[in-house]
C-alpha cells in the first residue's frame, strides 16, 4: 500500500514538472529567435575550442615528425580561431545583455498583469511583500533560469557529443575512460535535487516573509514611532534575516556539496585518465599528438559533465520558483464578457443574495433595489456588511448566490461583472490616493479630462478652495497615500476623482467621514448636482447624510430593508 502511495506521489511530481515546463514554453515562445541566436554563438564557441585542440595536435603530430613546412599555416589558423572566437564573445555578450532585459521584463510584465486579472477576494489573500517577492525574485529566477540555463545545458550536452566523438575518433578507449565520471555526477544530482527544491521554496517564502515586514512596517512608520516599536521591530526583522539566513545557508551548503563531490570526481577522472594515457604512450599505441588532444578533450568532456550536474540545482530552483507563479496564476481571473448597457439612468436590483467570506454568511437572502436616479443611503452598525454589499455590486467576490442586475431606463439589463464597473464610480473607505500631483490623481477617474473638467470636478467636491491655496495648485505633488494633505482634503480629491468619471452609477464608503459638516454639505450639495446626475449609494453612520437622501436601507441580520 505505502509503495504504491509513493509511486502515485512520484508521478503527481512528474505531472507537475511537465505543467512547470509547459508553461516556461509558453512564456518562451516569443523569445525563441533571439535565444536560439545567443545558444548558436554559444555552439559555435564550442565547435571553435575543438578545433583548437583539434590544431593543436595536428601541430605537435607535424612537429615531432620533424615536418615545420605547414607550421606557419597552422598558426595563422589557429591565431584566425582565436580572435573569432574572442569577437564571438564580445557579440555574444552584448546581444545577450539586451535580450535577457526584455526577456525578463516580458515575464515579468505577464506575471503583473495576471495578478492585475486576477480575483480580488483571491488575490487580497497575499500579502503585497509576498506578492513582490514573487514578481521580482521568482520571476528573476525563472527568466535568468531560461535565458541563462536551459541555453546552458543545450551548450554543455553538445559540447559533451563532439567532444566525446571527437575522442573516439581518434581513440575509442581513451573516450570511454574520459566518461567515468559521469555515473557518478548523475546519481549526485538527483539525489541532492529533490533536497535543492524543497530548499528553494523555503529560500523563497523566508524572503516574502522578510519583504512583508520591511514592506508594511515602511508604510506605518508613524504607527511604529507612535507605539515606540523602534527596537521591537528592528529585533523582528532580525529574527526573519535570521530565519532567511538559515535557508539561504542550507541551500548553499546542499549546493557546495553537490559541486565538492562533482569536483572531486572530476580531478579523479582526470588523473587516472592522464595515468592511462601515460601508459598507451609508452606501450607507443598512441602519439604524443593524440595525448595532447586526449588531455585537451578529456577536461573538455569532464567539464560538460560537471557542468551539466551544477546546472541541475539552477533548474530545480528555477522550476521551484515556477511552481509558485504558476501558484498565482491557477487562482481565478476575472472574466469580461464586454457586455455593457447604455450609461444612463442605471439602476441595480439585488435579489435572494447569500454570500459569505467563510462558511458564516454576512448576507442570507438578502434583496432591495435602488431606482436609476435615486440617492439611497446604506446604513448599519459597523461590520455588517456594507462594504461588503459594494464589493458584490462590483463584482470583486465569487460564490455568491441570488443576483444583482444592473439595468436602464431604455429596459436594458445586465447581471453584475467586472464589465459593470465601467459605469460605476466608486470611492472607497480610507485614503486610496496614488503619489503623483493632484492632476494625476484626479485623471485617473477619467485620462481625458480636460483642465476645465478637472477643476469643475474639483469644485463640486468642494477642493477647489484648498487646491487653489497650494503653492503649486493642481500640481502639487502629494506623497504616498495622501501624504501632505489632510485626510478630508484626501477624500475630496477622491471624490474629485470619482465625479470626472461622470459614471451613472456613484458609490461612496464613507466618503465623507472626515468632513466638518458645513463642508460635508457643500459635497453633497455639489454630488447632486452634478450633470450628468448619477444614481447614488451613500454609505454612511452619520445622520446628517439622511436628509440628502431619496430613502435609506438598512443592514440588520444578514438582510436589507427599508429604514423607517
Ligand atoms: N476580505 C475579507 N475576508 C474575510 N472576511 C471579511 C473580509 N472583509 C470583511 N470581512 C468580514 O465581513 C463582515 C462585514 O464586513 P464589512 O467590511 O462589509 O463591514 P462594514 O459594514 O463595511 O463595516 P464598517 O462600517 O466598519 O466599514 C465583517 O464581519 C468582516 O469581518
Ligand atoms: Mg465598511
């Protein structure tokens, strides 16, 4: 029973290793012309060092037969070899500086863009340190692991066949002697690569942790000052170098092994091969010439064969750090089915939703409709479910139940998907500017925004006053999250933002729960009227609001009903 557990586990690790090495295809494919140049330069690098031993003893043959008329020849051949094979280098490196940047970029750029695709409740779950960990390091590791390695072992597996045929050509024997120490290095690296894997994956996860904690403290530097975690954090982020050290070590130490005992293998080839062609030269089976070449070959077949099980280790990390993009990449994309209805007057009927995070249900049959043109506010006691009932209109869940509708008052209809966002403005709870000047921030809700929009957009979420006083109005650079304006300064700007989308269908998360009231007043009095008007979902605890509003619902027991 135990063995056959162990053969279904060997070939579910079998079937992975085909799903890793069908998807580097996929991503190489278009990089294939340029890589396959950089691995042509590469074989004719190795064609060339053949021929030089090939020349070298055609040198010492004609030399120890006292024959000097072709000498000169033969050394402006081999002078001839030597500086095209010095230019080849010289092209090589250069071109393969270019294509390893785009190659890299290229993977990276497609990992990026399917983290951008991907489900939001899915992708929520990692965290951004971990998340950067796996575009920047994994995918280094892949893309340095096909533009560098696979080339590599492709170089090394040819350089082994002409060498080895070269060899026997000349001296079967001494061909086969040279190869002894391939048994050896195979057994080596497939015992250690399974440990080099596993290794790997913890090599990488030490460094996601150690990045998220550099990442999240960085960003609440205020709160580390205010709590005083100066040291406490400072001793964190040792104990996480501490744990990545230890890894990192381990993985280096199973490496160094691998290559100590490859190393050791191949000195030990290459003295008893030298001991064995001694011999032959002095039973005189063989010439000084074919010694010559045979010690030349003999390196140069030992080292493809080192050099193949030094490789192995690359390849694992490198399918190890494929295994966890293609991790990223199994979690559902959102799907567009380009679907859309005309953007006027919309309204969203939610019916029979159930949906929860976790088998607890934040809603359970939960309906209510809002009207194209209504301005409805959303109320409930904190952690209800309102945000939660913005994330389902905007389609940022999966499994829910029931459906939520959007439709016009031309009588079209849709059901709600990531499509529906293209009529939808959205402004969420807490400070969600980008660094960049106010005029970026606000041309993110719309990039064609002229100057006049953007400053009527700005006037309606009554920022203009406050923009207007910056020295550099609205180019005034802002910092991360906001940094520089005050919070309710953020949060007109992001309803600047919101408005200039002019979308049908406006929902703000407590948009306005860092306003003085007057303020607070003038932006609902500027949301209302702006033209085009859109239908509003207001999210509030305050009641203040309630006045602006056609009517409220409330949130209570997992259902929403009218507010009486
Ligand atoms: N990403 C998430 N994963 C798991 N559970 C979540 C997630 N987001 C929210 N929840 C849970 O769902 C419930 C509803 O949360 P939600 O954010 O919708 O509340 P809310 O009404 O907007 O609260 P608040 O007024 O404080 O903003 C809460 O119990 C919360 O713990
Ligand atoms: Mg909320």
């Amino acid at each position: 029973m135990n063995r056959v557990n162990k053969l279904k586990r060997y070939w579910a690790r079998k079937d992975d290793a085909k799903e890793y090495f069908k998807w580097i295809i996929d991503y190489t494919k278009p990089y294939i012309p340029q890589l396959g140049l950089l691995l042509s330069f590469d074989l004719i690098a190795t064609l060339l060092s053949v021929g030089m031993a090939i020349i070298g003893k055609t040198m010492i043959d004609n030399a120890s037969e006292g024959n000097l008329s072709e000498l000169a020849s033969i050394i402006t051949i081999y002078v001839l070899v030597i500086v095209g094979g010095q230019s080849l280098a010289i092209i090589s490196n250069l071109v393969s500086t270019v294509v390893y940047e785009k190659f890299g970029f290229g993977i990276r750029k497609k990992v990026y863009r399917r983290i951008l695709d991907t489900c939001w409740l899915d992708i929520s779950k990692y965290h951004t340190g971990d998340l950067m960990t796996r575009l920047t390091s994994d995918v280094s590791a892949v893309s340095d692991g096909i533009s560098s390695t696979i080339p590599t072992i492709i170089r090394l597996v040819v350089e082994l066949l002409v060498t080895f045929f070269t060899l026997a050509y000349y001296d079967v024997r001494l061909a086969l002697f040279a190869l002894l120490v391939a048994p050896i290095t195979m057994i080596a690296s497939f015992w250690l690569g399974k440990k080099i894997k596993y290794l790997q994956v913890k090599v990488q996860e030490s460094e996601s942790k150690y990045r998220s904690f550099m990442q999240e403290s960085l960003a609440n530097i205020l709160i580390e000052k205010s709590f005083c975690l100066e040291d406490y954090s400072e001793e964190k982020l040792t104990k996480l170098r501490d744990e990545r050290i230890y890894w990192v070590f381990k993985k280096n130490r199973t490496n160094m092994y691998a290559s100590a005992a490859m190393g050791l293998s191949f000195q030990i080839g290459y003295i008893v091969a030298f001991a064995w062609g001694a011999i032959c030269i002095a039973n005189k089976t063989i010439t000084f010439g074919t010694m010559t070449i045979f010690l030349q070959l003999v390196n140069r077949i030992q080292s493809p064969i080192v050099g193949l099980a030094q490789v192995v280790p690359r390849l694992i990390s490198m399918l190890a750090s494929a295994g966890r993009i293609i991790e990223i990449q199994d979690l559902p994309k959102e799907e567009y089915k380009g679907l859309t209805i005309r953007n006027e007057n919309v309204g969203v009927k939610i019916s029979h939703v159930s949906f929860g995070y976790s088998d607890e249900l934040v809603f359970d049959d939960a309906s209510i409709e809002i009207k194209p043109g209504e301005v409805v506010a959303l109320v409930g006691r904190s952690g209800i479910g309102k945000t939660t009932l913005v994330r389902l209109i905007m389609a940022f869940t999966k499994n829910m139940k029931g459906s939520i509708a959007f439709y016009n008052s031309y009588g079209e209809e849709i059901d709600s998907s990531p499509d529906a966002r293209h009529f939808i403005a959205y402004v969420p709870q807490g400070n969600t500017l980008f660094s960049g000047t106010i005029r970026e921030n606000i041309l993110i809700g719309r990039e064609d925004a002229t100057e006049d929009e953007i400053i009527a957009a700005l006037d309606s979420a009554a920022a203009l006053d406050f923009v207007n006083e910056l020295q550099n109005g609205i180019d005034t650079v802002i910092g991360e999250k906001g940094v520089g304006i005050s919070e309710g300064q953020a949060q007109r700007l992001s309803i600047a933002r919101a408005l200039i989308r002019n979308a049908p269908f406006l929902i703000l998360d407590e948009a306005t729960s860092s306003l003085d009231e007057a303020t607070e007043l003038r932006v609902l009095d500027g949301i209302r009227n702006w033209d085009p008007a859109p239908t509003c979902l207001v999210i509030t605890h305050r009641k203040s609001i309630l006045k602006y509003c056609n009517r409220e619902i409330q949130i209570a027991d997992k259902k929403m009903r009218e507010a009486i």
